[in-house]
C-alpha cells in the first residue's frame, strides 16, 4: 500500500482549521468561536469540567504543533483561516463560567470583543507573533496564547458580571 506524502499535512490543516471553517470567507474567526460554542451547548450535559481542561490542555498543544507546522510552509504570520485558537479561547471562555445560557452567549460576545479589540496586553502578544525576529515556535504560541488570553478575559468579566447582578 501506498502512503500519500500530504495525508499528515491535510490532517493537520483539518484540525487547524477546524474542519474547514477557517475557509468560510466572512469571519472565519467568529465562526471558529461559534463552532466551539455549539459543540459546548450540545455536549454540556454529557462534559464534566476535568475533561474540558484535559481537552482544552490536549488540544493548546497539538494546536500549536498544528500552527507551527502551517507557519513553516506559509508566508503568512497569522493566517485568517486558522481557527483552532478562536475555537480554544472560546473553550476557555465557556469552562470558565456558570452552566447557563445567557452566561455561555454573554462569554461568546466578551470573546469576541476582547479577540477582535485586542484590549488589556492581547494586543501585545498578538503584535508578537507578527514581528520579523519571533521564531516560529513562538509566533505559533502567540497566535494561540492571544485567543486564550482573551477567552480568559471573557470568562472573568462574565463571573463578575453575574456576581454583581446577583446583588442587584
């Protein structure tokens, strides 16, 4: 049997890209987040939270080795249509908070705002992984370190948000 050479290279473009969502040509990142957000709201019920930061710990590091492994064959330094580090900051997000619906789409929107505004040092690693003199390993760990930095954001914002409207 023959091995086809690109097989590994399309699987990691597969997971980088979260099955292809990356390609959609209109906020792929939003749709990233949004896919992370529909798997967590269908398998809520079933997910324990040991599992999801296994999961979301498991798929930072092979989503690393997923953007580096891009990074090598592109020119680009952050490609549009690399979706798993929108996908992971929204993992983030949602573990962070209350099993609710209203916390889980208030995380959705703070992720985007604070992915999309780049606020309170995201900015700064973001600019990171665009410089000419980062290696590639760490433009790779910027790319994703961005997102998570902004899912944690959202998150924190959300239970504090709902603490002080538990007073109101």
């Amino acid at each position: 049997m023959r091995r086809n050479k690109h097989f590994p290279t399309i699987l990691v473009w597969l997971f980088a890209t979260c099955g292809g969502i990356g390609k959609i040509p209109k906020c792929p990142g939003t749709c990233g987040a949004l896919l992370a957000l529909m798997l967590w709201t269908i398998g809520r019920p079933h997910i324990f939270s040991p599992f999801a930061i296994t999961l979301l710990f498991v798929g930072s590091i092979l989503g690393w080795r997923a953007i580096l492994h891009i990074l090598r064959f592109t020119s680009e330094k952050d490609p549009p249509y690399i979706v798993i580090d929108e996908f992971l900051g929204q993992l983030l997000a949602l573990i962070c908070v209350p099993d609710t619906q209203i916390a889980e789409i208030g995380a959705f929107l703070l992720f985007r705002f604070f992915d999309i505004k780049k606020k309170g040092g995201i900015r700064s690693v973001d600019l990171l992984s665009k410089r000419s003199d980062t290696s590639l390993r760490m433009a790779a760990a910027c790319i994703i370190g961005d997102d998570l930095l902004a899912g944690l954001y959202a998150g924190i914002l959300v239970r504090i948000l709902g603490f002080c409207m538990a007073f109101l």
